[in-house]
C-alpha cells in the first residue's frame, strides 16, 4: 500500500510539472487527473491507517493473551472484542483498498478515451 501511495504522489508530482508548463488544453486534463490522484492518496491513506490499526490490534490480543496465561486472569472477552476489531479493522482497510483500485481504473479510463480523441 505505501508503495501505491509513493507511485501517486510521484505521478502527481509530474503532472503538476506538467500544469506549470502546459497548454490551457493540457492543464484542464491534468487537472482532473490531479484530482484523481488526490481522491486516491486519501484511499490509500486510509486503508493503511486502518491496516496499521489491525496490527496495533491484533498486538495487543497477542500481548493479552500471554499475559492472561501467566497471571491466569480471565479476560477472555476483552481479548475476543480485540480480535473483533482487528478484523473489522483489516475488513475496512480492505474496503479502501480495492475503492483506490477502482479509482485507478478509472483515471487510467479517462486517459484512453483522452488518447482516442486524439
């Protein structure tokens, strides 16, 4: 995921290159291609803030759980609610992830149909 988030602000960092230096054609293009890629960076942002959540979470079911073992506390159900939220949590970063997936689709739509009018 931060891989795709580099590529995007890389890309983005060219186009508005791109901008400074264009045509009023080229600069509503890239615009709108810019836009894109800011949608998409806060996709990806996202989905690695929940991800990263689901780490934290499930770090903390592991610790809970060896310590419960050796004090022999009974926090069965506090440590079940933590396994809940890191699912859920790997469930949303999931549902942000394939939304940027879709996104990138499209953007990558909007510069065929730009080349075919060509």
């Amino acid at each position: 995921m931060t891989n795709r988030l580099g590529r995007a602000i890389d890309r983005a960092r060219q186009l508005t290159d791109a901008y400074r230096h264009g045509t009023e054609a080229d600069r509503a293009r890239i615009k709108g291609q810019l836009e894109v890629l800011w949608r998409r960076a806060g996709l990806i942002r996202a989905s690695i803030v929940w991800g990263s959540s689901s780490l934290l979470l499930v770090s903390l079911v592991i610790i809970l759980l060896f310590v419960s073992t050796l004090l022999g506390l009974e926090i069965a159900p506090f440590i079940a609610i933590l396994f809940g939220c890191c699912m859920v949590a790997v469930v949303i970063s999931l549902i942000y992830f394939i939304r940027d997936i879709n996104l990138s689709l499209h953007a990558l739509r909007m510069e065929i149909d730009f080349e075919e009018k060509k």
